[in-house]
C-alpha cells in the first residue's frame, strides 16, 4: 500500500490517502510541540516508536473487542488504517491528578482521584481545545445525541480499565491520557488517532519516574530513552 495525497499534516502526523477510498496511511513525525504548539522542537526516532507503541495497543485492544480505524503498521514510520470522520470531542480520562487538573482545581499533584474522571475537550486549536459538557456538546453537533456521549464515556472508561492492567504489570502507571474517537464508512464510532506517551501519562511505578511528552514540557530531557523503555516493556510477554 502506497501513499497518494496528502490529506492532512497536524502536530504529530501526516495523513494520507491510498488507491483505497476507504484506507488513510499515517506517517508519524519526530516534532515534539507543547502548550498548543507554543513550545516545538524535534527528537529523531520519536516518530518511529510512537508507531510501535500505537502499534502494539492498537493491536492489544482489538483482541480485547476494541473496534479502532487501525490495519497495520507498514514500516517504522506509517500505519495503515481506515478512514474515519473525526469527532471533534477529545476525550480525556484521569487516574491521577497531575498537570491542568492540579492547576485549574487545585487538586494536590499525585493524589490518587476516586474513580477515573472522564473530560470531554473541543479539538480546536484556535481556540485552545476548551472544556465541554454534554450540552455544550449537543449545541456544537458534535455528536447526534446524548447516547453517542454515554457510548464516548462507556468507551474510555472501558479503555482505561484494559490499559490500567496491562501497564501495571508491566511497572507502569497510567496517570491520564488522551483518546480520539470518529466515524468508519458504516457510521460506526471508533478509536481513532494513536496511543502513545505524546498522549499518555506515564509514570513509572516503583521509581515515579515521568516516561512520556512531560519530559519535553518540562524540559527533563531523556525523552527518546523513555520512550524507548516504555515500548521495551510494552513489549515484554506478560
């Protein structure tokens, strides 16, 4: 399978069509950007492993029944997956308080929440991706009923369950991430985008240790070696 148009180039990924209507090729990039694309860089290899690591989730959650666009990874850098129709709904979810939870509610860093907190944010830049409520949700259309936003939360929460376990045995601990959802050619909701530590929260669990895109933002370094630990444990039969 081949790349033909460019379809798209966002922050992390080029998106590209195929002789296929109903297949899109993703080419991952090695920029790195931070607070809305205010802080960039770059790392060399960072496209290639968050391939592998989406690769591999990808693959995991679909023998957990997870539907998602994914098909294949082609080489190190480009994954072959379906079309799909964005939703423009990020939905985050949160074990641990960290980051903008911390700051905007004054949750102390590290407290261990509850129950996993299920956000919705709107996936515009211009606007800096502000928080939405299901109402909010409703009178944009970005979906066409309150039953696709349950579905949405359900979808998370089963998510985060299923990568909960297989981080933890793997001495990983899934703070909070990011997951995307859109549209197949039969209008059926799917995972979408990637599944990787530039949209993970993940800390090692004995040491504590940040092993994702915090690294950049906070200007820890080692973020390549990080990544690279993290998709070795990924890895690892368990």
């Amino acid at each position: 399978m081949k790349k033909e148009q460019l379809i798209y180039e966002g922050k992390a990924k080029k998106i590209w069509s195929t002789l296929s209507p109903d297949l899109y090729i993703s080419e991952f990039k090695d920029d790195l950007t931070a607070f809305n694309g205010e802080k960039k860089s770059n790392e060399k290899g960072k496209g290639a492993l968050n391939n592998k690591i989406s690769t591999a989730l990808f693959r995991y959650l679909q023998k957990k029944g997870v539907p998602s666009h994914f098909v294949d990874m082609l080489d190190e850098n480009h994954m072959l997956h379906k079309r799909a129709d964005v939703i423009l709904i990020e939905v985050i979810v949160r074990n641990i308080a960290t980051g903008s939870l911390s700051r905007n509610l004054g949750i102390e860093d590290g407290k261990v929440l509850p129950f996993a907190l299920v956000e919705f944010d709107y996936k515009d830049d211009e606007l800096g991706d502000p928080k939405l409520n299901d109402q909010h949700c409703l009178i944009l259309e970005l979906v066409k009923d309150q039953s696709e936003l349950d579905y949405l939360r359900y979808m998370a929460r089963r998510i985060n369950t299923l990568l909960q376990e297989f981080y933890a045995v793997r001495d990983l601990t899934l703070v909070d991430f990011k997951l995307e959802f859109g549209r197949d050619s039969d209008d059926n909701i799917i995972l979408i985008d990637e599944l990787s530590p530039d949209n993970f929260r993940l800390w090692d669990s004995n040491s504590g240790e940040k092993m994702d895109k915090d690294r950049f933002r906070e200007g820890l370094g080692g973020l390549k070696v990080a990544y690279e630990e993290v998709l070795n444990r990924i890895l690892m039969e368990k």
